[in-house]
C-alpha cells in the first residue's frame, strides 16, 4: 500500500514533526491519521501508543501528548474519525457530529491498522483512548486490536445525562432516523465548538488555563478542525453502544484507566463499574481532574504520562 500524505497544522499541534496520511474505509469514507516518529532520540522507541481521541477531536489536538510519549521513548500515532478533524463529514452544516452507526468507527479502526502496516511501527503497540476514543477502543479489544495493554482516559463506556434527558434521548433517537431528522443538531447543545463556546471558568474539560488556550488557538486558526454538538442519531447510538459494551466481560489484556474526580462528560459509575469488573485492570482517579486528564495542571500531565510509560514498559517483555 502507497499512503497519500494528508495536511498536517504543525504551528497549532506544538509538538514533534508529524507525517498525517489519507487513508480510505471499505465504504468509501476518507480518513486521516497522524503519525510522530520517534526522532533525535537515545536509541529505537520502546513501542508505539495508538492513541483513539474522543468526540470532536483531530490529531494535532494531541501534538504536546506525542511531545510527552516522545520524552518517554514511544512513538505515537493518532486517528481522525469520520465526521471529524479533516475526515470526510458526515451531514451538512458540517459543524454536526454525526455517525450513521457506532460500529462504522470499527470501519476507520481497519483501515488505520492496515495503513500502519507499511510504515512499519516499533512494537509492541499500545492503545489508548480518550473519551469516545474509549469506547470505540473497547470495541476494538473485543474484536481482536493487536495491542499489547490498552489504557483510557475518561473513556466514555456511559454518557453523563440526567434521567429523564436519558428518557427522552432514547425515545428522539429511535424516531430521528426514519423520520428524516437523525442529522439534526441535539437539543441543548450548541452550534460551536465546546472551547470557543464555553468560557474557561467552569469549563468542563480542563483547570490549566494554558491547555484551555492551546485548544481555543487550534479552533481560531485553523477553524475547519472545529466539531460542535453532536447529531440526534450520534447520541442514540452512542447510548446503544454504551449499553452493548456493557453487558460484554472485560477483555483479557492488562488495562490502565485514568478518571478525573470533578469528571462531568462521561458517566463515572459505568467506568468504575467496568474497571470493578476488569481482572488485569487499575483505575486510577485524578484529584481534581476534569474531563481532559491529558491536558489538566502540569503535575497532573506529568503522572498521566509517568505512569502511561510505566504501565507500557512493564509489559513490553
């Protein structure tokens, strides 16, 4: 396979020199993943973390995270999913997060795992997802993701709704599609991106004021990255999914997970469940930590990565 190199915004990632690639799913959707190479470094990578984002994300978001996997010895790679980053969007206005159905980001998985195979990574590999990049990589460990240990970060195995906007989710949801309005925007939820939309003060995702302003510059200078809210449809069948993932055992693979004690995104009793329930599984809970464990205070972000590494050197054998 030739990969076709893909644009990549180095001035807004911040991080080490990456090569972005297209790459296409078996139903024609185009992709984009982002590759950091381990370069200028003290002898060969320890492996690579094949890091999943969450909702709304693109790769350079993660540019300062292969900084801090690049200072510990792996290589890192990142994906865009589809109807996000500069992936092929999936309505119009292109703003809308959408997904026709959960198990098509399983499509964008195997098309990325067959590209990585000619760039040849350093083994073994290592998954970690963010936020839906957690439940997509859950999936991904049940049907066979060749890695060697999987962690997450805020991973959403649940979605943080009151009960009756839970209710009334699942109803609007099963009616969106044959009714034609699957594609709307979800009620409450806003037409622009999270971090140009919501003040930093009580912000949801992070209390480092200067990761906040690294997610605002992305948005502002390179706005064709932006997502906002997601679909009616997305939301439907992110809960189906949610409640798929529940009901299968924990895969046989060692597991870190990382949860923020002031988490307001995801739902934090469906992963203090799953991880009660994981054998070779630690859950780690961040004091004070919102929803963007990887990109919170800098005392944080340094014992997520320390510990990332360490978890990942401990299995390499």
């Amino acid at each position: 396979m030739t990969l076709q190199r893909a644009p990549f915004y180095h001035d807004v990632a911040e991080g080490p020199e990456a090569q972005a690639y297209w790459v296409t799913a078996d139903d024609g959707v185009r992709l984009r993943f982002a590759h950091w190479p381990l370069k200028n470094a003290k002898g060969p990578a320890k492996g690579t973390v094949l890091l999943f984002p969450g909702r709304t994300e693109y790769v350079e978001k993660y540019g300062r995270a292969a900084a801090d996997f690049a200072a510990r010895g792996y290589a890192m790679i990142a994906i865009d999913w589809r109807g996000q980053g500069l992936a092929d969007r999936m309505v119009e206005p292109r703003y809308v997060g959408y997904v026709e159905a959960f198990s098509d980001f399983q499509r964008d998985v195997a098309a990325v795992l067959t590209a990585l195979g000619t760039l040849d990574l350093p083994q073994p590999w290592h998954l970690l997802g963010h936020s839906m990049g957690g439940c997509i990589g859950l999936r991904a460990l049940n049907e066979g993701l060749p890695v060697k240990t999987a962690s997450f970060s805020a991973p959403m195995w649940g979605i943080g709704l009151a009960p009756h906007l839970r209710a009334a989710a699942w109803t609007i949801g099963a009616l969106s599609k044959p009714l034609g309005f699957g594609g709307r925007l979800s009620p409450m939820t806003s037409p622009v991106t999270l971090v140009l939309d919501q003040p930093f003060d009580d912000n949801t995702l992070t209390k480092d004021p200067d990761m906040y302003a690294y997610m605002q510059r992305q948005m502002t200078e390179q706005p064709d990255l932006a997502l906002a809210g997601p679909a009616i449809n997305w939301v439907y069948e992110a809960l189906k999914e949610c409640r798929d993932l529940r009901a299968l055992p924990s895969p046989n693979i060692p597991c870190l997970t990382f949860l923020g004690s002031d988490e307001r995104i995801v739902h934090t009793g469906a992963v203090h469940d799953r991880m009660a329930r994981w054998q070779n599984g630690t859950l780690d809970l961040i004091d004070a930590g919102e929803h963007e464990v990887m990109m919170e205070v800098p005392k944080t972000r340094t014992h997520i990565f320390d510990a990332c590494a360490a978890f990942y050197n401990s299995h390499n054998t």
